[in-house]
C-alpha cells in the first residue's frame, strides 16, 4: 500500500466521520500491517531430515551464538520438519512434512543430517500406515522437489563416521543417490556458524561460491595449517613430545595440514578449537574421516592410511 | 479385535524412534519400541588402536557425547596403569557435569516440554498434537518463555565444556591419563560465570517448573509403575586409579541396598535385529520376531 493510500484509508476511517467508528480503522490498519510484515520476514522454508548420523550436528547448531537458537529458529529459517525440534508428532509430523513438500516444493531448502544407507532397511524415517520409508526413499522424494539440497556434517557430506569400515549398513553420500548439485556443509559434528552461515548465504545472496568438494569456501578456502596459531613452531621443527603442551602437534597426530576448515580463527563456541586445547586437530572435515584420520595421535608421515 | 497403531516418528530426541502398538479389545497387548537406525560402533572399533576409543565413541551420539568418551578414557588408564591427579580429576568431571547440564536443560525444554505445554502454531511447533494439556494460560505462557531462555544457558554449559575441552560436543583434552588442558585463572573465572548463569536458571526455572509439571500431572506417577529396582553403576570419578565415585554405586530393590554385580548385567538381542555368528553379533534385519537396532540390558 502506497503512502497516500494510507493516509487516505486513515481519513475515511476516523472516529470523526460519523457511523464508521475507530474499531473499523484498527480491523483495516491491522490487516495491513500484518500483510507488510509477512512481505518484510523472507525466511528460508527448511526441511531438515535426520537419517544414520549422531544428531551432533543439530546439538552443535543449538549452540550458535548471535544468532542464538531461538533467533535462528525465527527470524532466519521457517523450519517445517525436524525430528528434533517440531512439537507434532506420528502421522501429524509425516502431515506436516507432506504439507510442506507440497506447497513449499521447488522453494524449501533440504538440510539432509546423516548419510545414507543403501542398505534400506538400515535406517528407516518413519513407518505410515503404507508401510516404511526408509532414508533412501525419503531423500530422493524430498531432494527431487527441493530448491537447494544442503548435506549438514560429514556423514551427509562424505560418508563419515556413519561408513567407517566396515560399512556394513553401506552408507554413503547424500549426493551419490542424488542427481543434482548438494551443498556439503561437513565436519563432525559441523561448527554451528558454517551451517547457520550458509543458510544465511542462501537467504542473502542464494547460492555460495563452492570448493571442489562442493562446501562453501567461505569456511573450507584454506587448511588449517595455513592459518594455525603453532604454525612458528611447525615451522622452526619444534614438535609437542605429549598431548597438553604448546609445542606443534603435528608429532600427536596433527592432520591440520590436509584439512580445510576454519578452526583456528572460527574456533567453538567462540572459545577454543582442539590445537588450542593441546591436542591434534583429527580432520573432521575431511571427505576420508574417520578412516583417514585413525590410528589418531599418530603423524600424518607414519600413519599407514596415507 | 486387535488393532495395531504405528506411532512414528516419535519426535524430539536424538535418534530415530517409532512405537507399534498393539490393541485387543481395549487393551494393549504389545508395545514395541522400535529403534529404526542402525549405529554399528562395536564393529567400527574393531582393527582399530584402542586410543581411538575415546574420540570415536564419542562419535555414537550428539547429546551425551562426553558420557562415551569417559568410559573411553577410563578404560585406557586402567590398561596403561595411568596414575590421575586430583586435579586431573576434577576438571574432567567439570567437563562432565557440563555436558550433562547441557544435556538434561535440552532434554526438559526443547524434548519433553512441548509434551505438557502449548507452543504458539509456528514452524517448528505447527500442528503440536498436544492431548493433555493442563496449564493454566499464564503457566504456560511463562514456560514457553522459559524454552527461550534454556537456549542461551544450555549454549553457555557447553561453552564450559568447550573453553576446558577444545570443542563440544566431541571434546579433545578428556583423554587417556588426564586432561590436556590446564584450569588456569583465566578459564576458571569464566566457568564460574557461565555457571553462576546456569545456576540462577535451574533455582529459578528449571526447578519451579519441574515442580509445577509433577504437580499438575501427580496422576501420571501412578501410570507403569514398575517394582523400585532401581541401579547406580557410579558417577564421578575421583582417586588416582578412579577408583572413587563421588555418587556411590548401588542396588535398592525395595527397602533393600546393596552393591551392584555388575557380571549379573548382561546386553542381550532377543528382540533386535542381532544374531550370533562365531561368537560375534552380526546385523540381522530379517530376524524373525525382532523389532528394533536397539539392544537391551
Ligand atoms: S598443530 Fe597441526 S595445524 Fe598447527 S601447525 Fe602443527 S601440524 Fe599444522
């Protein structure tokens, strides 16, 4: 509604044209602004499916901080399934997610949290009276309809813990059983401000600019060697003899080297990251984690997975 | 005429849980709890060097992380003959006591209360199939309030965990033989800050509202009501070997207390979706009768 409109709206509602009392300016006023306050809250419509991961993801997404949870959940994202966070429940929740696959299909982003069983029966969603949908199925259903398809955590992204050997549930990637582009968010579990920061990159700006593993440079440009505090001491050949000391932890495992994430700047919860804390950064981001990373506190140079 | 109910998913809790019910003639004959995810820790462990115990298991579960990886640690110093400091010891149950509170704010808040309290009809709460809501109005305005406000200090009972540990969940320096970071002056001070929040919080709300719940739903403790058997294995580990807990382990069964035996505990897999082969469990999703990855004690 233009300015003048408004004005004139206002004018023939006044108290002081007889009959039309103020009570009919409020019920015109007040469908107004809830119509230009829909129009001003653009959130990114998520759905956010859960298949064989920990849940650390969404445990560390609860401790984003500015935006904290609760901001998060309200101004940036409309979150229309989640198997953590909803309140309905059985075939309510299955309603609401039919509901939102429909009228949202084509504009909802799919936070996948886990990988996928190709081994179906490994891993089931849910069970409707039509019987079991399995991870597979559910990915494939909602992935097909979605706008953009975020893997969220290493598992989703690579494999992960999920498909360590021996694998037997035959986990793999959300995008090997899709046949589109997916944004791969990883790390186990992911940091709470690359996920939250690449929502907020789809709301503002869509789509990120992405590495060859397809996750968001924005936090997976560099390694964490390049940008590592103890990076001197690497350097000048000065290697921690034990967990706890100050020295380069490349000598207890370090992979910093052949990982790319943020870490040393990021940090977690704003405090701390695992070479601060005097032991090795494991690679959590990495699409081999953890069978790359294992035997941990070993050099990179001895392990035999190298 | 029986009648069989799928309640899937069950929601809020960290994991994938359905419910099958079976009705006759009123009443419930079966009630199978079905964990539809299968994990597979026991088999990724094996071939690999037991010092990744401790990061790795921690890696079975988002919200209770650290528990894992106690265990882990606890473990490893007995098979390499660790001798723990006092002070050693009480920062890693710092560490624990800190993902615990995390733990059991979110699990009040975020996973059970949406069971007894109305939540406004917005994503993520559309739809709430609330059945027996009780509160009066202004209650249950002030605890959904309260949701919010559990946000900021289960956040800061990680951020504990995280300043002494290098991240959370999936802490680094709760590790064989000690702790790998020192409680200097600096981290203590801010501890005790986060905490003095999380304190005012479970006095002022948690408690209070815990209260008002088993109030408002006294008849819901006369629901199941199994025999008061009931076990402590331990908590807190304190001594050089660990071999003090600062909750002592125990049995009551009725008025009776004891010691745990803890060689009477056993895992078993009659109703998962487990079998035996050579003496090693093996994923068995045909098994005829079983209902669930989830195994029982
Ligand atoms: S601690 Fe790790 S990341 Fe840092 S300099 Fe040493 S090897 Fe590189």
């Amino acid at each position: 509604m233009k300015r003048n409109e408004f004005i004139n709206l206002c004018q023939n509602y006044s108290p002081y044209q007889g009959n039309k009392g103020h009570s009919s300016l409020t019920h015109k006023i007040l469908a107004e602004v809830s119509s230009y306050h829909d129009s001003q809250t653009e959130k990114l419509p998520v759905i956010w499916l859960e298949t064989n991961c920990s849940c650390d993801n969404n445990i560390s997404i609860m401790n984003t901080t500015y935006p904290y949870l609760d901001r998060f959940l309200e101004e940036t994202i409309d979150l229309l399934y989640s198997n953590t966070f909803m309140a309905a429940q059985g075939q309510d929740a299955v309603n609401n997610l039919k509901a939102a696959a429909n009228k949202k299909a084509g504009q909802f982003t799919l936070v996948v949290e886990g990988a996928i069983p190709l081994q179906e029966e490994y891993n089931v969603v849910f069970i409707t009276s039509q019987g079991e949908v399995s991870a597979l199925e559910a990915v494939k259903w909602l992935g097909g309809l979605a706008k953009y398809v975020v893997a969220l955590g290493t598992c989703a992204s690579f494999g992960g813990p999920s498909a360590a050997r021996p694998n037997l549930s035959q986990s793999v990637a959300v995008s090997e059983v899709l046949d589109r582009e997916v944004i791969n968010v990883s790390g186990c579990p992911v940091n709470a401000d690359w996920f939250v920061g690449t929502l907020a990159h789809l709301l503002m700006y869509g789509r990120p600019e992405l590495d060859n593993r397809n996750r968001p440079t924005l936090f997976y440009g560099y390694t964490i060697h390049r940008h590592c505090q103890r990076r001197s001491y690497f350097d000048n050949g000065n290697f921690a003899e034990n967990l706890g000391e100050i020295e380069c932890m490349f000598s207890q495992g370090c992979v910093g080297p052949k990982t790319r994430a943020d870490c040393p700047y990021r940090k977690w919860i704003n405090v701390n990251w695992p070479v601060e804390a005097n032991t090795p950064c494991i690679g959590c981001t990495n699409p081999d984690f953890p069978d790359g990373s294992t035997p941990f506190f070993t050099p990179l140079s001895e392990n035999s997975n190298e | 005429m029986s009648q069989t109910i799928n309640f899937s998913p069950v929601t809020r809790l960290s994991g994938l849980l359905s419910v099958k019910v079976v009705i006759d003639d009123g009443w419930i004959k079966e009630a199978n709890a079905k964990g539809t995810m299968f994990r597979g820790y026991e088999k990724i462990m094996q071939g690999r060097k037991v010092t990744d115990a401790v990061y790795l298991t921690q890696r079975v579960c988002g919200i209770c992380s650290l528990a894992h990886g106690a265990v882990g640690s606890y473990l490893l110093d007995e098979l390499y003959g660790s001798t723990l400091s006092q002070r050693a010891q009480y920062l890693r149950n710092i560490m624990l006591v800190a993902d615990f509170l995390q733990n059991h704010i979110r699990h009040f808040y975020f996973f059970s209360l949406p069971d007894f309290v109305e939540f406004p009809n917005r994503p993520p709460w559309q739809n709430q199939n609330l059945v027996d809501g009780r509160l009066k109005p202004k209650d249950n305005q002030r605890l959904v309030g309260h949701y919010f406000d559990a946000v900021k200090v289960a956040q800061e009972a990680h951020e504990i965990l995280a300043l002494f540990g290098g991240k959370a969940p999936h802490q680094h320096s709760f590790v064989q033989g000690g702790v790998a970071v020192a409680p200097t002056a600096d981290k203590i001070n801010r501890a005790q800050a986060l905490l003095a929040n999380i304190l005012q919080f479970i006095r002022e709300k948690l408690i209070p509202d815990t209260e008002l719940l088993a109030q408002v739903y006294n008849d819901y403790f006369k629901i199941g009501v199994t025999p008061k058997r009931l076990i402590s294995c331990g908590l807190f580990k304190f001594g050089e070997q660990n071999q003090d807990d600062f909750w002592p382990r125990g049995v009551i069964n009725g008025r009776q207390f004891a010691q745990p035996d803890v060689d009477k505990i056993e895992e078993t897999v009659a109703n998962s979706w487990f079998e035996e082969e050579d003496g090693q469990l093996e994923p068995a999703p045909d098994k005829p009768g079983a209902y669930s990855w989830t195994k029982s004690v």
